[in-house]
C-alpha cells in the first residue's frame, strides 16, 4: 500500500486536494483512510500501482492533456480495484494519449516553421501552414515514422515539394539529387530533429537519442580521378574544396 503523503512526494506535489480532484474525476479509486500513524488526523492509503497511475497522470496534465481526456482513454475499471490485465490495458492507453497529443504538438510546430521559412523568404502562399497540418493529420504513419528514424539514430528532415510532404534521413537528399541530376523535383528541406526532441522528450512518450548516431561520411566520388574519393568539409555548407 502507499499513502497519500508518499504520492504527493514522489510527485513533487504539495496540494493534497489534487488527489481528491484525481479521485471525483474517476481516474484513481477512493483510498482506504484510517488513522494517522503518528496519532493525529486520518490518512489515505491505496494499492501501490496507483502511484505509478499517478506518475502518467502528472506526465500527461504537465503536456497539456486534460483530466478528461486522459478519463476517455482508461478502460473502464471493476469496483474492486484492477486486476493485472486491465492495469496494462490502462497504461497503453495513457501512453496513447500522451502520443497523440505530442504528433499534435509536432505537427503545430513544423507546420508554423514551415510558414514562417516562407514568409521570412518573402514567399505569399495563404494557408500553407493549415494545408500542411491537414496533410501530416490525415496519415497517422508520417509522424511516426518520423519518431522512428530518430529512434533509430536517424537525423530526420522535412521534404516539401510540389505533391510531396516526407521525413527522410538527410544524407538521402544529397544522394537524391547526386543520382537525379536535372531530372530532380525542387524540394524545400527542413531539418525537425530539435522540435521531435523537444515534444516527444519531454513528453515522456518515448525514449530517443539526444544526437543521431548515423551519419553521413563526408567524403565524395570523382569520376576518372585517382584514388576516386575525397573528404569535404561538412561543417561549412558553402567550401566546396575536395581535400
């Protein structure tokens, strides 16, 4: 059993009425009072997977998510308590939760860098941010194959093109174009690492690696030149001398 004092300090909460808001609302079962082990008042106790409930709550409200719709979310509970199977029927659907609201996040952000890239270019196209949104909310796969190539280790980008929105690895940019020559669509790229971190990280969703562990080798292939192959400066976008 934990009480009611244990919660709110592993939480880092000091209202207890937080609970009782937890507990009105459906999203915690009714503690077992009894006397205070010190002597003075009454306690709270209940079973010891209602801390770790508490942990995805807190998790989910300090991102946004409301007490409803974390409520909507639950699978109904028995009166009794949770049985084993339900308990992680009902954290799949939390962290469900939480990962909708953190695409939704995602999709906002890139969407508004996106228009804002265009503005700053002084590039008119009204709504372009709104047509994006509707674009990446109509296949639930693009975001998260998205969380998938940073998890993997991936330095993912965004490609806009004519009939085009994707997230790729940015080194297949370059390989692209090296292998489509003039026959290549124009794309605009964006890179999204920062902003998938920052949502989906700090939204406890999912673990990802701070820095993307595959990388490109800078080097390039010259035809008909000995050896073949040269290093090139990656850190300057605009030297181009084969070393």
């Amino acid at each position: 059993m934990v009480n009611s004092r244990e919660i709110l300090t592993v939480l880092g909460i000091r209202a207890a009425k937080t609970l009782t808001r937890w507990q009105k609302e459906g999203l915690i079962p009714p503690p077992k009072v009894s006397p205070h082990p010190a002597g003075h008042g009454r306690i709270g106790y209940w079973p010891d997977w209602v801390l770790e409930r508490c942990r995805e709550i807190k998790r989910l409200t300090d991102n946004g998510v409301t007490l409803a719709e974390i409520k909507k979310g639950l699978a109904r509970e028995p009166e009794d308590g949770l049985s084993a199977r339900p308990r992680r029927q009902n954290a799949k659907a939390l962290r469900a939760i939480a990962y909708d609201n953190c695409s939704e996040r995602l999709v906002f952000m890139l969407a508004r860098k996106v228009s804002k890239l265009l503005h700053d270019m002084g590039v008119k196209r009204p709504g372009i941010d709104r047509r994006i949104e509707n674009d990446l909310e109509q296949d639930e796969r693009t975001i998260k194959q998205l969380v998938e190539l940073v998890a993997r280790g991936y330095n993912p980008v965004l490609l806009l093109g004519k009939d085009l929105i994707a997230f790729v690895p940015d080194f297949k940019v370059s390989l692209y174009l090296a292998a489509n020559g003039g026959r290549a669509q124009p794309l605009c790229v964006l890179p999204v690492l920062d902003e998938v971190l920052e949502v989906f990280s700090k939204g406890y969703v999912v673990k990802l690696p701070r820095q993307p562990v595959i990388r490109p080798v800078p080097r390039v292939h010259k035809e008909g030149s000995e050896g073949g192959e040269f290093k090139v400066d990656a850190s300057n976008l605009m030297d181009h001398r084969l070393q």
